[in-house]
C-alpha cells in the first residue's frame, strides 16, 4: 500500500483495492465471512471507482459529492474489514489492522480535501 509520502490518491485507492482483495483470499470463506468478504471487495472497489469519477467530474459540486461517496465507502470498508472473522488465523490480524488503518486514512484525507473545497 502507501508508504506515507505517495499521494496519488487514484494510485493509492486502487492499491487498497488490490490490497483488500488479497486479504479477502487468505481468509476462511466461512458462510458469514463470504458475505462481510463480498462487501468489503464492493466497497473498497467503489473508493477507487468513486476517486476516479471525483477526478473526472464535471463540476465542483460534482467533485464534492463524488469525495462524499469516497468517504462513505471507506467508512463502509471499515466495517466489513472489521465484521471479517479471522479467529482460525491469528497471522492476518496486522493485515486486517493495515487494512483498516489504511480505510481510516483516506476517509480523512478525503474529509479533507472536501473542506477545502467546499
């Protein structure tokens, strides 16, 4: 993912969409899991989706709602990162920790951009 400094946020989105994927592939496809599993692919897709929409909108307040849904969907990742059991296999906790500390930041970095810009 980041390393701190990138901020090519269309760059940064996709990898935490890649990111996540990879996770989701390691964790037990339990019957729960493969449902919290099929949000979290949709939502963190949808924070890349969504910055490149933001990125091609059409007007400000269109860039503006656009970030909006960036957020939200974050916000929404991070629950599912959360809600995903992973008690069989104690090694994916830093992952899922990652993962979720990552979401946590571009719904900041995103809250912010939208102050600015309102």
């Amino acid at each position: 993912m980041s390393s701190g400094t990138n901020f090519n946020l269309e760059e940064r989105t996709f990898l935490f969409a890649q990111s996540t994927r990879a996770f989701c592939k390691t964790v037990t496809h339990s019957v729960i899991n493969i449902q919290d599993i099929k949000q979290v692919v949709r939502s963190s897709g949808s924070v890349a989706a969504n910055y490149i929409e933001a990125n091609e909108s059409l007007s400000k307040a269109d860039f503006i709602y656009r970030l909006k849904v960036c957020r939200k969907e974050a916000k929404e990742t991070r629950l599912w990162l959360e809600l995903i059991d992973i008690e069989d296999k104690p090694e994916l906790k830093l992952k899922k920790s990652t993962l979720s500390n990552e979401a946590y930041q571009l719904m900041l970095i995103f809250n912010a951009i939208i102050k600015k810009s309102s």
